[in-house]
C-alpha cells in the first residue's frame, strides 16, 4: 500500500515495534465482530515521519520524535468523551456501523482511506482525532512497546482507587496482570499475585509482588487472610475467566473494590453465590476498559525504571513471520510472556 502524505493536522508514523495481543488473536479468529480486511495491531510504538505543520505545531512534534499512540479515537465531543471516559465515546461510527468508538487495529477497515489504520505495517496513519504521546528519545523500543499493555494496568489501578497502605490481590500473572503488580505497588500498596503458572509468579515478585502464590496447590481466601490479615481493600481480576471474576469477589473485604480487566468472552456470564457476596457487603465492581487516562502514568512509571521492564519482552519475530508469533502465544510455552513484532528491524 502506499504511504499516506499527511493533510494538515495528520500525522504518519513509522512503526518500530508492536506488541502482539492476545485480542489481535481473537480477532484472526473472528470472535471481534468482522473488521476485515484490516491491519490489525493496536499496541504500537514508533517515529513520526510525516506531519502536517500545523499539526506539529498544535502537538509540539517534529519528524523523528519517537511516539505512542492511543489506539482509542475519541470524537471528544459526546458527554463521556468531555468526562473523560473516551473509551466509552458515545458517538456509534458511521464508516463501520459499529456502536462503539473507532479504534486503530481493530474495528477500521483497510477499505476506508488511506487504510493504514494498524500497526502490523510499516507505517500507521494518525488521523486528527488521535491521541499522540511524546516518548522520551533514550527509552528502549522493546520498553517503550509496552506502553499500551502498561496504561490498561494503570488505567484498571485508577479504577480500583489503589492508594498507599492499600492491600491488594492480582489475579492472573499475564503481562496485564504483571504491568498490575507494578503500577499497584509504585502506588505504594502491598501486592499479592495469584495464578497457575509458577513461572510467571516468580517474575511478578521482580515487578514489586510481595508474594506470588499458586492456585494449583494453595486456597487463595486463607492465603490472603494469613498474609493481609485479612481479606483484601482491593482485587484486581486480569485473568479473563468467570471463575477468576468470582474468586475476585470473595477475595474483597466490605465495602472493598473489585476491578474487572479481562474479557471472558461471549457468552459468559459470572454468577455469585447469593447476595452475601455482593449485596449486603457493599462491594464496589468495576470493569475497567482499554487504556484510556493511562498513557501518562504509564509513561512515567517506564521512565522511571523501577522495574526490570525489558524482561517481559520474550520473543520478537519481523513483520513476515506473525504467524510465527501468533503459534508462539497459542502454544502457551512456559517461557512466553510479551511477543512483538518489528516492522522497520531492530
Ligand atoms: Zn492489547
Ligand atoms: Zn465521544
């Protein structure tokens, strides 16, 4: 396809790296509704490498300048957007008919013009709309690419209003989960990690867990309640499943918050036990949503380096052989963790 010379307030930029997500499997698969054709790919990092003056003038940006961008494209004009909450824009996109927000890498077909609208490409073309953050030059890409997954867990910390001397339970050591452990605890809480796999436990306990404990062979409520002292202020459930959804509930102290990340599908529905879980203990439940309000802490949080953030970079295949990477994550190889993919080399 051809690179987009943008218009007056777009930019174009060039892609050097993108996290492969388990949503952009999902999507292959046809579980996200039918976008296609698409350039999926909605966690990329890259260069500006065209910009319109008064674009760069209005963003202070300059050809060269490394970059995230949002993959949310907000009309910033409906009541959520002016609230804050652009992951629920309420303006349903006339292009695609879909009843949510446009979103880069997922629900934009390649058909709308210029059709870059993906990371798993060379370049991406940055319509007006876009939020675009400025990323410090001397940041690694491989560290710099886990910015998107990194503003999700920020986002979902801000939900659950995770403060200092907060106790708090991650459940699901994925890379959502893990990025949890760390904002959690740069927040100043004491965090608990729970899951199956023993390695990614233990890699929590490098991004500031105090404790990593199996559900395999441990019971998470007395584990918590030995460990806090009793049940915890807030639970996080990144795992995606209903099971992992309950288990947060009962987790919770009264009146604590639980937030919801992950996506369990359709079809699944998470059923609590009798109003003793949620009712009469007044417990808070907050699904949080994309990223949207997260790229800022979480650029800040990878600024500051407190964590071995490079670790969670495993694998990185070039643009021609995602499906190689996609095999690497269906495989579910004990040593995965983040897979990326390098449109424009090292
Ligand atoms: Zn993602
Ligand atoms: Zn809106």
């Amino acid at each position: 396809m051809p690179v987009p010379a943008p218009a007056a307030d777009e930019l174009v930029i060039r892609v050097r790296r993108v996290g492969v997500c388990a949503t952009d499997l999902h999507l292959l698969a046809g579980h996200i509704g039918d976008p296609f054709p698409l350039v999926p790919g909605h966690e990329f990092v890259g260069e500006v490498s065209a910009i319109g003056d008064p674009a760069a003038l209005e963003r202070g940006l300059a050809v060269g300048d490394h970059v995230a961008v949002e993959m949310l494209l907000p009309c910033r004009r409906c009541p959520r957007c002016i609230e804050g909450r652009y992951n629920l824009c309420e303006q349903d996109d006339m292009m695609t008919g879909l009843a949510r927000g446009r979103e880069l890498g997922i629900n934009i077909p390649r058909t709308v013009a210029p059709g870059l609208w993906g990371g798993y490409s060379e370049y991406l073309f940055v319509p007006p709309e876009a939020i675009v953050h400025r990323l410090p030059d001397d940041l690694p890409w491989d560290v710099a690419a886990l910015v998107e997954p990194l503003a999700v867990a920020s986002r979902a910390i801000a939900r659950g209003r995770v403060g200092a001397g907060d106790r708090v339970v991650v459940i699901g050591p994925g890379p959502i989960g893990i990025l949890t452990v760390a904002a959690a605890r740069s927040a100043g809480a004491s965090v608990m990690i729970l899951g199956t796999r023993a390695n990614r436990l233990e890699t929590a306990l490098r991004f500031g867990a105090d404790a990593g404990v199996s559900l395999v062979d441990h019971d998470a409520e007395s584990v918590v309640r030995e460990r806090f002292g009793g049940l915890a202020d807030v639970v996080i459930e990144a795992a995606g499943s209903p099971d992992a959804q309950r288990l947060a509930a009962l987790l919770v102290r009264r009146g604590g918050r639980v937030v919801l990340t992950g996506a369990c599908g359709a079809g699944a529905i998470t059923s609590f036990r009798s109003d003793e879980d949620l009712l009469t203990r007044e417990i808070d439940i907050l699904p949080s949503f994309l990223s949207a309000g997260g790229f800022g802490p979480a650029i800040a949080l990878l600024e500051r380096g407190e964590f071995p953030y490079a670790e969670l970079v495993t694998h990185s295949f070039p643009l021609e052989a995602v499906a190689e990477a996609f095999g690497v994550i269906e495989g579910r190889a004990e040593d995965v963790m983040k897979v990326l993919l390098l449109p424009t080399g090292p």
